[in-house]
C-alpha cells in the first residue's frame, strides 16, 4: 500500500528537523546536512505552493460546474416553457405536441 500525502509530509518535516537537532553529531560523521536540508525546505515550500495552486484550480473547477449546470438549468426551463406554450397553443393531440412528448423526459 503506498504511502498517503499527510505521512509523506510528516516524513519530510521530521527529516528537516532530525538533521538540523543532529547536525553537529551529522557532521562529526563527515556528512553536512545543510545543504539537504535547504534542498527539503525548498522542496516542502514548492509542495505547499503547488497544493495551493490546486486547492485554488479545484474551487474554480466547482465554481464553473456549478455555473455550466445552472445554466442548463435555465435553458431546459426555458425549453419546458416553450413545451408548455406550444401544447396549450396547439392542444395535447396534435402531432407537434405528441413529438414534444417524445423528447421530453
């Protein structure tokens, strides 16, 4: 099972703050994690821009769905109205209305 997006987080978080407690006991080994941890920092940073950045592209996603489908809304009514004048203009037995009843569902 893969990992989930809040464990990969926490994971990268905890890595910057591990090397920069241990970064004495780090660099006594002949290893200097500034420049790793620079590198997560920088890396975490982009995630949370680009996470915002989607956050943002998904409410405007709902934002024009709900606007498209309230449109359609309006036109069907409108095409219902129109329905509804021609079946009263013409009477429920003519063979315009009779194809009305057909379309519509």
């Amino acid at each position: 099972m893969g990992l989930n997006e809040a464990v990969k987080r926490d994971f990268v978080s905890q890595m910057i703050t591990l090397m920069e407690e241990e970064q004495v006991t780090m660099t006594e080994k002949g290893f200097d994690p500034a420049t790793k941890v620079e590198l997560l920092k920088t890396k975490e940073e982009n995630v949370t821009k680009a996470e915002i950045a989607q956050q943002s592209a998904a409410a405007k996603a709902m934002e024009a769905t709900t606007h498209a489908n309230d449109l359609l809304d309006e036109a069907y009514r409108e095409a219902s109205n129109i329905a509804d004048l021609l079946s009263g203009l013409y009477g429920k037995e003519s063979e315009i209305v009779k194809k009305i009843r057909k379309i519509r569902k």
